[in-house]
C-alpha cells in the first residue's frame, strides 16, 4: 500500500491522515480539500466566532505540521470532480491522482432557499466564509429573521440576541427539533428561545424573501410581514455527493458504507457527514452529522482501509451538544422514544436531564446544564441497560447530591 488519498480535507479528513500516521503508515499521503482553508473546527462558527467582531482563529493544524511532521501532500483550493473506482483515480480540478485507498470525507453542504440566494443579507452557515458574512452582517444588522429552528439556527438566533438584536425565528414544523429530541423536548428546549426574548413562529413557511438587490422583508404563508436586514437559513444540510454520481459508487441517503466504513467500491471508504451506515449499537442506517462522530469515523476509515490493525465495525451512542443563551445542551443516543421522564430538575429551570425509554431499554438522553451527567448516560445506553437501571442511577444521583 503505497497512495493513501483522503478527499475532504476538514475534521474527518483530517483525522484521518493523522491515525495513518500514528498506526504506522509511511507511504504517501495526499489530503484535498475544495476550500482554500486549512482544516478548521465549525461548532464554534455559528457561536463564539459570532458573540465578537475580532475573529476567532479555529483552524487545527499549521500548515508545516501537515507538511512537516505528518507528511500530508495537502492540496488545498482543490476540487474533487469525480472518482474512478475501476483504475482508482479521482478527478480533481486541476487533473487527477491515483490511489490505493481512499477516504472520501466530504461532509455535508447547507440547504438554501436556492429563489434568494442572490440577495444581500440572505446567508447560510456552513464555512468560515459564511461565518466572517453572517458576523460582519450582525454588526450592523437592527431586525434578524433566522428560517429554520434546528441546531444552527438556534445558536445563530442566540448570538443575535447577543448582541441586543430584533430576532424572529420562522420553522415549518408545528415544533421545533422533533427529530433531534422528540416532541417534549423539541418543545421545552424552544421555550428557550421565547424566554430569552426571541418570536419563535412555527408551522410557518416562508412564502417570499422580499428586496430587489437587499433583502427588505420575509413574507410567511398567511400573510405575516417580518421586517429583516438578515436572514439567515438554517434549514439542514445534505451529503456533499454529486461529485460521486457518475461513479457508480452506492449513495444513498448519504455515501453508503458497511459496518467498518468500506463503501461499495474497492480500497474506498467514508467518514463524517457524508457517511451513511449501519450503526450496529442500534441496529439500524444511520446518517449523523456530528463533531465526535466526524473524528471517531475519519480515524477508524484510515485504519480499516490502509489495514492497520485487524477491520473495525465502526458502532457508536451519537452525542451533540450545543450552547444557546450561555447555556449548554447535550444529547446521547436516539430520540425516538416511548417515554421520556425528566429525571432530574424542571423544564422550567435552566437545568435539567431527561431520560428516553424505547421498549424496556434506555436510549437516550438530554442533559440542560447538567454537564457531568452526559458521558455516564452515553457509556449506559452504550452498554444496553434497562429503563429501570438508567432510572435508578439518575434517582443514585440526586440522593448523593442531596447528601441524604
Ligand atoms: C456552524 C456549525 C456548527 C456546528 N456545531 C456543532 C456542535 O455544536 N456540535 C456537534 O457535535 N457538531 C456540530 N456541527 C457539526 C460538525 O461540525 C460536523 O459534523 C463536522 O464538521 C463534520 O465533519 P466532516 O469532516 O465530515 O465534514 P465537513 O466539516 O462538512 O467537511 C467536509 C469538507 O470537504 C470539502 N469538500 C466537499 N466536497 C468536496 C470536493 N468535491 N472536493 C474537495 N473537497 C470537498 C468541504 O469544503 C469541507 O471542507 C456543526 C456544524 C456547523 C457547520
């Protein structure tokens, strides 16, 4: 195994490169990467990176760490444009290479409302760029309307009020986050927002964008004018594939990979948001789009696909966090649940956990500003205990807390 090439050159990339070399691998590594940045984190980009005018630096590596301590072959301000998988070559921009094995980690690319793309003062948050556009438009910005009441828009919407703005968050859904945390705690998580000032509108679509070259206004479906200098769409992302598409690789719903992250084409393998697999802690295809998944999978692709160590099934409890309005949300496992029981403080606090029962097993959980609690819950539903057990140690807990 001589080529390791590695399309995507941020968080799964480039932990990727980094495992080969830490496993031992010396051959040739090549990492690509369409922006002309060096790898940098992105949770930070939709909050402290907009709290302050002076720019946050969140890039990784150096670019002489990349180059001198590890090797890499970094290719930024290069664009992958297609992949051979029969001569295993990809097709870049600026001409082509050659592989042995290839991690493919191109990640995700935010959803637009493709009608209004050309105004002023319509953004998306995926990149740094995006970020120095949202933040520089905040400056000034009196009237902020956010589309979209999902992670990102709700930590754009939280930095906005920040900053003392007028926020109006529009979502489509009758609540907010029911996907990521299920209707009870969709709903007492987006009580945050109208607790800290902000017009939370729900089961509203956004009719029209108003402006001929600045946006003036967002026009909703009933009628509702919201005034806006900003707006901001934080409608999901989808996996960034079409460069696949003639390649005959499988994709669907995302790159699909077997359960050690191999897709379907020879010495080819995904990692991070791009990767859609078979998760076998839950039994089921998933799809995530999360820092800790990201860097777990960028490592284990490298390791399975330039055979550095006996192959393994990538298998992993989800976790996300989130910061909105100075306070911390953080949720393990799945959300789809039977029950929920709020185990520990109130949904009307600024502090609470909230347990997930599917069948008589622990799932998942949601920690408010209960920090210490998340990685516990996580290694319990990693475990596969019951209901009960997962009931019985919060009750543990509140006990030693209470000294009683
Ligand atoms: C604003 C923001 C805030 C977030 N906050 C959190 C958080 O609080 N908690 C959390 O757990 N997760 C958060 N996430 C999610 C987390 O950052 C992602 O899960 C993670 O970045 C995924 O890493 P990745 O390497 O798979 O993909 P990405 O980070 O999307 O990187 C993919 C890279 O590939 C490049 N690329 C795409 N196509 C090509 C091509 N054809 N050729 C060459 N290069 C290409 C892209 O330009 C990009 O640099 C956040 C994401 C964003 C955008």
């Amino acid at each position: 195994m001589k080529n390791f090439v590695v399309v995507g050159a941020s968080l799964a990339g480039l932990r990727a490169v980094e495992a080969a070399r830490k496993d031992g691998f010396d051959g040739r590594i090549t990492l690509i990467g369409g922006e002309e940045h060096l790898p940098y984190d992105r949770p930070p980009l939709s909050k402290q990176f907009l709290y302050e005018d002076d720019e946050l630096d969140t890039t990784f590596r150096s670019r002489s760490y990349l180059r001198d301590d590890l090797g890499v072959d970094l290719r930024l301000g290069t664009w992958a444009r297609g992949l051979d998988i029969r001569e295993k070559r990809v097709q870049l921009d600026t001409g082509e290479i050659g592989y042995d094995a290839l991690v493919v980690a191109t990640g995700s690319r935010a959803r637009t409302l493709s009608d209004y793309d050309h105004l002023d003062g319509v953004h998306t948050l995926r990149t740094v760029d995006d970020a120095r556009a949202v933040r520089a438009a905040l400056a000034s910005a009196v009237h902020v309307v956010v589309v979209g009441a999902g992670f990102i828009g709700a930590e754009i919407a939280s930095a906005a009020r920040r900053r003392g703005l007028d926020v109006t968050i529009v979502e489509a859904a009758p609540v907010p986050l029911v996907r990521a945390l299920g209707d009870e705690m969709g709903e007492a998580c987006s009580a945050l927002h109208v607790r800290n000032g902000v017009r939370l509108i729900c089961g509203a679509h956004v009719q029209e964008i108003e402006g001929t070259r600045r946006v003036e206004a967002v026009r909703l479906g009933d009628g509702t004018r919201l005034p806006a200098d900003l707006v901001v769409v934080g409608i999901g992302a989808d996996p960034a594939t079409a460069w696949l598409e003639s390649s005959g690789i499988a994709v669907e719903r995302g790159l699909t990979c077997d359960a050690t992250l191999a897709t379907s084409a020879e010495g080819v393998y995904g990692a991070g948001d791009i990767v859609s697999w078979h998760n076998r802690t839950f039994g089921q295809s998933m799809r995530l789009e999360n820092w800790t998944s990201a860097a777990e999978q960028g490592r284990m692709a490298a390791r399975n696909a330039l055979g550095l160590g006996e192959p393994t099934a990538y298998a992993t409890v989800p976790y996300y966090w989130t910061h909105w309005y100075g306070m911390s949300l953080q949720f393990v496992g799945l959300p789809t649940a039977e029950e929920t029981q709020v185990v520990s403080g109130s949904v009307d606090s600024d502090k609470w956990v909230t347990l997930y029962r599917l069948n008589d097993r622990l799932v998942g959980a949601l920690a408010v500003n209960s920090p210490s609690v998340i990685m516990k819950c996580r290694m319990m539903i990693n475990n596969g205990v019951s209901w009960q057990e997962g009931l019985d140690f919060m009750a543990e807990r509140r006990r030693a807390s209470s000294g009683v």
